[in-house]
C-alpha cells in the first residue's frame, strides 16, 4: 500500500474541507465526492523536480489578503505554501486563443495529484493556477468536468457567456468539454482545480 506524504494528506483533508463547505451547485458537490472518494487512496509518489516560475511573487500576498473570518481558506492556503516549494510550477502549452499580451510570463499551473502531481494519477487531478494581475486566461476545453475553488477574486467565462465575477471563497463549475477562460483583475488570481478522468 502506498504511504502518502504528511503535508500533501494535510492539504488534501483542508481542500476537501474548503470545497466540500462552500459548494453550492449540485454537480460541483458530485464530482466533488467522486474526486475525494478516489483521493481515500494514495498514488505513488512522484519523482519530478520542483521549480518555481516568476509569477509565484504574488502567492505570499494572496495568503495574507485572505479574510481572517475565513478560516477554512486560511488553513487551506498554509497548508498550500507547506507544500509549494515541493511542487513543479510550469507555463501552459498549446493554443492560447485569446489570452492577454504578457499572458506567457505571468501565469502558472502546478498538479497537486494527477499525471505531473507531486501524487501520480489517471483517475483524478487536483492543482491550481496562479494568474498576475489584470492578466487573461485563454479559451480551452477539457473532456473532463471541473469545479473551480476561487481563492482570490476574478472572472470567469463559459462559452460566448457574460464574464461572471467570482469572488474568493467561491466555487464554479466547468462541465464537460465547454469552452472557458478566467481572468484576474489589479490583484492576482489564484484558483484550485478538481477534475476526474
């Protein structure tokens, strides 16, 4: 049986916490419970070499602007920075349609769980994207379902939808294959995602 490191259970028990708490959309909480039902077993660890990009200046600020009520994000972001140095951050590849000039330089996406995780998986991914501010996300797509956990403020688009404006402590579900971008405002973005295979 796999072991799995202290500090990925201990972020893992808080962003199911966080999640799990602040879901409100039917199919976000059911996809939620398929992911953390799979999480109840470890993956192998992997052996992928950590490394920060420039963008990760801002994951300090976001921690400290979080609201002292909110203790569930509080805990959820100390357990994150524990575990941040440890994790590989990298720029997106591929098409970035619609994606803001400087869009290359000042965003980031790391696995917590899943192919290029800190934990190996197929069946689920858990990880996060951090956005600088007044920076465009491009369109994509994923076959997979998604529930986004809003740490910070910031837009989100579905298609040819309005921008929604989510703010920290939100969720907002992606479902299947939909076209969707996120954008940050002057302050950075910084927001998990959940999805399963």
């Amino acid at each position: 049986m796999e072991i799995r490191i202290q500090a990925l259970e201990e972020l893992l028990g808080a962003a199911r916490t966080t999640y799990y708490g602040r879901a409100r959309d039917q199919k976000s909480i059911s996809l939620l419970e398929q992911v953390f039902d799979a999480l109840e077993t470890p993956a192998p660890q992997s052996q992928l070499e950590s490394g920060r990009l420039p963008v990760c200046r801002y994951l300090s600020d976001i921690s400290l602007s979080l609201d002292s009520d909110d203790s569930d994000l509080r805990q959820l972001m100390q357990a994150f920075m524990a575990i941040e140095p440890a994790l590989q951050w990298r720029r997106r590849q591929g098409d970035c349609t619609g994606a803001s000039e400087g869009f290359s330089e000042n965003h980031a996406n790391a696995m917590l769980v899943g192919p290029e995780g800190l934990e190996l998986r197929e069946d689920v991914w858990l990880g996060v994207s951090l956005v600088g501010p007044n920076v465009r996300y491009p369109d994509h797509r994923h076959l997979p379902e998604e529930t986004y956990l809003v740490m910070s403020p910031g837009d989100f688009r579905q298609g040819r939808n309005e921008w929604v404006h989510v703010a920290g402590g939100e969720t907002f579900y992606n479902p299947k294959n939909i076209v969707h971008a996120m954008r940050s405002s002057d302050r950075p973005l910084l927001v998990f995602w959940a999805l399963k295979e």
